[in-house]
C-alpha cells in the first residue's frame, strides 16, 4: 500500500518488488493505492499485469472516510499480509485493532532517517505499533536502522536493504544518444546524471554551484537534471532554471531514465538526506560512476572502490568530490565501475530484497 504512485524511489520500488514477488505462483499481489492514480503519476504498464491495482479515492487533506474504506477493503481482501510504505501506513492504524476475525501479518519500510520519515505525531503512533508487535518495522540502510533504533528502540531488528531492477535500455535510446550529443561539447565531454525530484532535499542548488565553478574552470562536463516536481516545489524549479550555467540541462520528467544512465559517466546525488536511493542502485547496476554527499545508507555503500563521496554537504566539500572524480585517470574508473556492478549484483538486485521479504512475511 502506498499513499499514491508518484514518481519517486519508494513508489518505484513497490512497483518492482510488486512485480518480483507476484513472480512466484504462491502470491496473489494487489497494490492499493490511497490517491486515485493521475496521469501525473508513474505509468501503470509498469506493473506487471497478473497485478490487481486498486485506489480509494482519498481527497487532498484530512479525510476521514479513508480510514474506513481502507478497513472494508481489509475485511474484503482478507490479506495474509499488508505491506505499507510512506504514511500510507497511518491509515490503517484503525483497521489494525478494530479487524479481529482473521490474522495477518502486518509490514512497514522506513524509507527514511527516522525522524524524516514521518513527522512526531506519526513517530509517537508508529511507536504505539512497533511496541505492540502489531507492525513488523523495516529499515532499508544501516544509517536508516541506526536513525530508527534511536527513535523507537530495540523493537527494530530488521534491516532489508533496497533492491532494484537493473537499469535497461528503450527503444528511444539511439535518439537519447544523439539529444546528448548535441549537448556536449565535443566527444571528450563528460556527462553527469542527476535523476531526483526537483527539491530542497535534493539539493539541486548545490549541484548547480558546482557545476558553474567547473564551467569557469574549464572543465569539459555538462550535467543532465531529470526529474519533476511538486507544485510546492514550483518556484524552487524555476529559481533554479532561471539561475544555472550553461553547463546544466533540466531534462524534466521522462520515462525512459534507463537510456540516460547508458549514456552517462557519472552520477550526481547532491541530497541533503536520504535513505537508500534506488537512483543510486541504478547507476551501480548501469556502471555509471557515484558522486554523492554522505547521506543515510549512501555513505554505506559508496567509498572509494565504489565512487566519490564528499565530506559533507557543502560546496567546497561536494566540488572537491567532482574534481576528484574528473582528475581520476581512465583504467581507474573502469575498475571503479565493474566494482560497483558487481556490488549491485551481490547486494542490491530486486531478486535478493523480494527474497528477505518473502522470508519476513512467512516468519
């Protein structure tokens, strides 16, 4: 269950284990959806069609009526397990303690720093849950597990690293090739891949400070932005669109975000706090090269066989990371990137996460 299918890492991480898990001819899997779905939302072709997709028609704001239509789709479903991620979880607190008549095992991700995770009314009821052994807590990084035994204590014990799929191309990714190269300024031109949601969190102002030093510096690079964002986060979009070098490019909201990381030789994350990127699960998977600053389980798996991992979150800090990248010799980035694949294939394939799960929901 998800609050609605935006495009995000999480949303696009239920979809892919959605679709691992209904692989297996024991499962019968339904994603529920709070929100109707949008054509603002991800394409729904990207679930796999033995999928039963449902929404509840929840309005924007309080609404109360969805605590009761997610406890009679409950009693309707009669689930051998309910998996919730983002504050799709707060809805059915109800449903938990009001359905007697069946068991049922009752999941919940922590995508997040706990404290970013949910705000301190949702961390006191979650709380509640946890303690009661009602819902099973899942962290998704060892930063995300530390920030959650803070916040809730030795009720957490379970550490599920994210999965994805790997990264593959389109039938568009000829044309991709060709737009990028029109961009760049000779062959010699690296191109680096921001692909995040376009927010304070993600930090893109950075990025940008960035990448205008190395434009003045003479750097042979352009940066790609791909990513929407929320109406919220409008006046941050054109702020940043009005204000950037000609080096950076917003690409906006796309589909096909495989045929950019094959095209790409770096990746850039300049977040100020994160959980466990899928983004950066499909750049390893793409060999494409991590630049990131040390936020949640990113700094548990970039390090300097993997990537570039700055100090911290500054500007000095981040600039110095790119420059190291850049400065760093051709046979040493090749090394770089075969190690990240083979991480990706080790730890962090949608094959080994749907395993764990299936593992939690029979324990």
């Amino acid at each position: 269950m998800v609050p609605a299918l935006g495009w995000g890492g999480a949303q696009v991480f239920c979809i892919e284990l959605c679709n691992e898990l209904v692989k297996n001819p024991d499962y019968d899997v339904t994603l529920v959806s709070l929100y109707d779905h949008t054509p603002k939302h991800l394409p729904l072709d990207l679930l796999d069609k033995k999928i039963k997709f449902i929404t509840l028609g929840k309005r924007q704001g309080p609404d109360l009526k969805i605590f009761s239509r997610v406890y009679h789709l409950l009693e309707k479903l009669k689930p051998d397990v309910v998996h919730t991620h983002l504050h799709s979880g707060y809805y059915c607190f109800r449903a938990y303690l009001k359905i007697k008549n069946h068991l049922f095992k009752k999941v919940h991700t922590i995508h997040n720093l706990a404290k970013r995770d949910s705000p301190w009314h949702g961390r006191m009821a979650y709380k509640y849950f946890f303690n009661k052994k009602i819902i099973h807590p899942v962290t998704i990084s060892e930063e995300v597990f530390k920030s959650a035994v803070k916040e809730y204590g030795i009720i957490i014990t379970t550490l599920i690293n994210n999965g994805s799929i790997p990264v593959r191309s389109s039938f568009a990714i000829n044309e991709v090739a060709e737009l990028i190269n029109k961009l760049k300024k000779n062959t010699d031109t690296k191109v680096l891949l921001n692909i995040a949601r376009i927010s304070k969190q993600k930090n893109q102002q950075l990025l940008i400070e960035c990448m205008r030093t190395l434009g003045k510096e003479g750097e042979n690079v352009i940066a790609l932005i791909i990513g929407d964002y929320a109406p919220d986060d409008e006046k941050l979009y054109r702020q940043l669109n009005q204000n950037k070098p000609p080096n950076v490019y917003f690409i906006g909201r796309i589909k096909n975000v495989g045929d950019y990381y094959l095209n790409a030789d770096a990746f850039l994350l300049s977040s100020i706090f994160e959980g466990l990127p899928i983004s950066l699960l499909e750049a390893l998977s793409a060999g494409v090269i991590p630049v990131c600053t040390p936020v949640g389980g990113v700094k548990n798996i970039v390090n300097k066989d993997i990537g570039f991992l700055s100090a911290d979150v500054s500007y000095e800090s981040y600039l110095a990371a790119l420059k190291a990248y850049l400065k760093t010799a051709s046979p040493e980035l090749e090394v770089i990137k075969q190690n990240g694949k083979e991480l990706y294939k080790k730890e962090f394939s949608i094959e080994s996460c749907a395993a764990e799960y299936d593992a939690l929901y029979h324990s």
